[in-house]
C-alpha cells in the first residue's frame, strides 16, 4: 500500500472528477510521482537523512531518565527486601522473648530458694540433707543459665557500673560509702538481656552522697 500525500490527493480528486483519467491510470499516477517526490513530507523516511541532533538528544534523555528510573526501582526493591530479611531475623531471634520473660522469673524462684536451703544447712555437716539438695539446686540453676546464655539470653550484674536508664530501673538510692556518685550500690532484682536487647530492666539502688538523702 502507498501513503497519498495531501498534494497528490487533492489532484487525484480533480482529475478523477474531470473525467480525464480512470481509477487505475489515476493510481498509477499518483504512485509514480509519489516514487518520484524527494522532499515531500508525506513520503517514506529517506535513510539518507538521519534524525537530526535535537531529536537525537531528546531520545537520549528520555533515556536517561528512564535508566534512572529502573535504578530508583532496583534500590527501592532492594531496601524493601533488606527490611524484610532483618524483620525474619529478628522473629527468629526474638521469638521466645515472652517466653524468656516467663522463665527468668523461675529463675528468680530457683535463686532464692537456693540460697534459703545454703543458710539452712549445716556447714559442719556435708552428708546432711539440706546440704545436698542445696547442691542439687546450685547445678540446677547453673545448667539453667548455661541454657540460657546458649540462647542469647544473659544475666545483668551492674552492681559498680554506672546506671543506664536502658537497662536499669533505680528504686532507690544509697549512700555512697566510698563508692562513685551515680553507680550501681545493689540489685533487688537482677536483669536480662536476650541477644543484646533488654527484656527485663534490673532493678537497683543507686549511690549518691549523704547529704542528697535529706
């Protein structure tokens, strides 16, 4: 198929209306001089005349506006699976911090029931019966912190740091007594980190001067 130019168009239309020329003589005209026009506008694109430079830059940026695009959408896609790479990491990590809650507290009863049964038992009698549950309980409550440290979950013992307001809880505070103003005098209750993130805040006695208790 051909591609009439306004020009030859309008031609056609007056010969044909003329009666001077047939349908098919009017059809090998106009696809003649069409062959023939060399700067008609409506003519196929000539591969000798190249795009010119103005278009040539128009398409470049183009171009570069979509690379950037694609580039925006890569670094965009690639953050969203960072984020959500380090969310599955941290539900595998923190997972059991409820349950950890639950256990220190158990740990909390072992402890204190440890040291009640050493207080009672009698020093001068190794083969007694309190001697030997207290030695039951020592091992108990050392394999449960060995459970735990193999879990990421760890004891806080800040008696002597400074306070840190992430990891402690003061509630109260003591005289110095030759220790540095502001660091930790006692632990009421003790601690725990899972995987470095506190779970339960240590709850201490903080030193200070004599004369700030007034």
């Amino acid at each position: 198929a051909f591609v009439r130019c306004p020009s030859i168009v309008l031609l056609s239309h007056m010969l044909l209306g003329s009666g001077n020329l047939s349908e098919e003589s009017l059809y090998l005209f106009s696809t003649a001089a069409q062959q023939r026009s060399t700067g008609d506008d409506c003519g196929p694109e000539d591969p000798q005349h190249p795009l010119g430079e103005p278009t040539l830059k128009h398409k470049a940026t183009k171009l570069e506006e979509q690379v950037r695009d694609l580039t925006k959408a890569v670094a965009d896609s690639e953050n969203v699976r960072r984020r959500t790479q380090k969310f599955v990491e941290d539900a595998k990590l923190f997972g059991i911090q409820s349950f950890c809650r639950d256990l220190v507290e158990v740990a909390d009863i072992l402890e204190k029931t440890t040291k009640n049964v050493e207080e009672e038992a009698e020093p001068s009698n190794p083969n007694s019966t309190l001697k030997k549950i207290c030695e039951g309980l020592s091992l108990i409550e050392a394999k449960l912190q060995s459970v735990f440290s193999k879990h990421g979950l760890q004891k806080m013992n800040p008696i002597g740091g400074k306070c840190d307001p992430y990891d402690h809880e003061i509630i109260c505070h003591v005289p110095s007594d030759g220790m540095q103003p502001g660091t930790v005098a006692l632990v009421t209750q003790v601690g725990y980190k899972l995987h470095g993130r506190t779970i339960r805040h240590a709850h201490v006695g903080v030193a200070v001067e004599s004369q700030e208790l007034c």
